[in-house]
C-alpha cells in the first residue's frame, strides 16, 4: 500500500482488535448464559413438581 497517498492517510489497521472475540463469547455463555438457563430450567422444574403434587 501508497502510504503516501491521499486515501490511504486515514487508514488503519484492524487486525487483532478482533483477537479473543470468540473467546469472550465463549465465556459470555460459559459464565451467564449457562448459570441464568439452569436456575430457569430449575425453577420450571419445581413449580411444574410442586404443581403436580400439590
């Protein structure tokens, strides 16, 4: 690339912003998603149980 020229005067570049993207969605679901689905699916569960037996 022309660095010298015109167009090129506002480029930069964008590799590695993108470094550890997946990673931190990995985590985003390992951490969160995960936990918050388990307490749901454990409170449907109970009530479903407590609704059957009561």
């Amino acid at each position: 690339m022309n660095h010298e020229h015109e167009s090129s005067r506002y480029y930069y570049p964008v590799e590695g912003r993108t470094d550890g993207a997946i990673a931190g969605a990995f985590a985003f679901i390992a951490i969160i998603a995960v936990p918050a689905l388990a307490y749901a699916a454990w409170h449907t569960l109970a009530s479903w149980m407590s609704a059957l037996f009561s």
